[in-house]
C-alpha cells in the first residue's frame, strides 16, 4: 500500500521539477559557436613589379667632317683680331668618344602581355679638341698691320754706328765714333696657335610601353614606344697661344769715303704680346649650353627566362628628338630585368 503511495507522489511531482529546472536553465546565457578563420594569406607588396639596368651601345657620332669655326663675333678682339668674313678652320682634330653607356628603370606588369617601364639613362660623353694657326707666320716682319693672329706691339730700333778716322794736325791717326739710334713703334698682330675644345654630353628619362608577344622556349619577344625629355649639355673654349719675336739684322760695313768714315747700321725688331711680353695665353672665346627637349623611342628585342624571376633582354632602341637637328640614335642593350615576385 505504502508502495503505491510512493509511486504515485513521484508521478504527482514529476512535472513540478521539469518546470523548476527549465526555470534554473532560463538564468544561463546562450551557447556561443565561433567559426573557423580563414588561413592567412600574406599580399605581395612586389607583385607585378620589377628592376632592370642595362648596358648600352649607342650608334658611331662623329664631328671629323664639320669644321669647328671661331668667327669674329666670338673673339676677344683686344687679345686676338680676325679679318671680317676670315673665320679659321681647326686642321688638326681628335675625338674622344665614349659608345657605352647604360640606363637603369623599373617597370610594373599591367598584364601577361603589356608592360609600363621608366627609365633614367645616359646617352653619350664626348670630347672633341682641335688646334690650328691664325695668320701668317712672321708676317709682321713685312706688313705688320696686315697679319691676323694675337694682337701686341711691334717695334723696330735702327742704330747707325759711324766711325771718322783721319790724322790730327801732327800726323797722327784720330777717331772719332757717333752712334744715332731711330725707334719706332706701332700696334700689330703676330699669328699665333689656337686650341678649341668641345665637351658634349646627354641624358635622357623617358617612360615606354611595351607588348610582349609570347613566350616560346623561354623567348619572350616584345616591341614597344615610349617618351620622355632628353637633356643636353654642351661646353667650348677657344684659347690663343702668343708668342713673344726677336729679330737682329746687322747691316754691312760701308766706306771709307773721301773723308775716311765708315757706317754700320743694325735692325733690331721685336713683337711684344699684350699683357706679357715674351708669351701669353688668351682665352678667346667660351660657350657653354644646356637644354632640355622631348624625344620618342621605339623599341623592340627579345627576353629569355634564366630562372623564375630573372631574365636576360636583348633589345634595340631608336631615339629621335624631333627639335634637335641630327639627333636621331640606334642604340643596343644588353640588361637583366628582376621580378619582385
């Protein structure tokens, strides 16, 4: 009887204790469920960019055929005097050319097939030197004020000796000796050597784009144009060497005469340079110019794959800046491009 008692109270109660545990449960908060994160990544900062440099060849430039001239506007004319319309061409000439120069850029892959590149390099650094003669030589021993060359003073200095000899009114032999000297003076030129030298030299930044057309066996080839400013430098100076002559002209002995006398007379002659009598060293004339002007490239060669982010361009570039009279280049490159990724 008790038994059936007890197992009725259970089943009396058992509803009361589900409520009171879901009451309990209600005081705790709500499971949180924290999904996976996702694997990190890491960005390359390089990617699609990359470094190159180059060494260059720039086609033969040569000055051999054109004569360096110095005409009269250019000249110092209180140190050197040129004829009006007489410019003197330099006879003797070198060169001194440098062909290989080199470039250094960066670029960046647009896609598998276009590329943008900058680039920052030197074109050439030549040095050209002549020399020559201005006026004739000696000339001024004939026609002083004729001559063209350095400009100084001529002078001539005649001295007559003369010498009386006879017997005094005791028969024995006198002498007597007059020295009479004449000078003359006047402004001449004597010719003298110049020297002309001319340093030249060009940079030039552009920006080009380039089509690579596909890889065959590790063979990249591409073409492309670009452009940029070209900047170019040029420095001359002319200078006049002087050099101070002497001449001595000892006459023949003349007489006796009728009254025993006997002359000699001697020319001295002398060129005097301005500023420093026996030599000098002018400088004529300098120029000095610098510019800068747009030039355009086209471009084209080869790139072979020498390892995953290395590889080697052959490639030939023609250079033209339309405002520069001559300025037309080939130049060939030989560079390794590096891929930062």
């Amino acid at each position: 009887m008790k038994q059936n008692i007890c197992i009725a109270l259970a089943l009396a109660t058992a509803p009361l204790a589900l409520l009171t545990a879901a009451a309990s449960a209600a005081d705790y908060d709500p499971p949180i469920f924290v999904e996976e994160a996702p694997e990190y990544v890491p960005v390359e900062i390089g990617s699609g960019w990359y470094i190159r440099g180059d060494v260059t060849y720039t086609s033969d430039r040569s000055y051999k055929d054109t004569s360096a001239r110095l005409t009269p506007g250019l000249s110092n004319v209180a140190l050197l005097t040129l004829e009006p319309g007489t410019p003197f061409s330099l006879f003797s000439f070198s060169e001194k050319q440098q062909p290989i120069s080199g470039s250094v850029g960066a670029g960046y892959h647009v896609n598998d097939y276009l590329r943008l590149e900058a680039n920052l390099g030197i074109l050439y650094a030549d040095k050209y030197s002549g020399s020559g003669f201005v006026g004739r030589e000696n000339s001024y021993f004939q026609n002083p004020a004729a001559s063209l060359g350095c400009n100084g003073t001529y002078s001539k200095t005649e001295t007559t000796e003369t010498t009386t000899r006879g017997l005094d009114d005791n028969g024995d032999p006198t002498e007597t000796t007059s020295t009479s000297v004449t000078t003359d003076e006047s402004r001449a030129r004597e010719g003298c050597n110049a020297s002309a030298t001319l340093r030249d030299s060009a940079w030039n930044g552009t920006v080009n784009a380039y089509v690579d057309l596909g890889t065959y066996a590790g063979f990249t080839p591409y073409v492309g144009v670009g452009g940029g400013i070209l900047y170019t430098r040029s420095k001359a100076s002319v200078t006049a060497e002087c050099k101070g002559k002497k001449r001595t002209n000892k006459g023949p002995m003349t007489g006796p005469d009728a009254n025993g006398t006997t002359s000699q007379t001697t020319i001295d002659e002398a060129f005097l340079c301005d500023g420093s009598p026996d030599s000098a060293t002018y400088n004529v004339a300098s120029y000095r110019k610098s510019d800068f002007d747009f030039l355009y490239t086209l471009n084209a060669g080869v790139a072979y794959q020498v390892s995953d982010n290395t590889k080697i361009d052959l490639g030939y570039q023609y250079i033209d800046a339309p405002d520069v009279k001559g300025f037309k280049y080939h130049q060939f490159k030989v560079g390794l491009r590096y891929d930062l990724w």
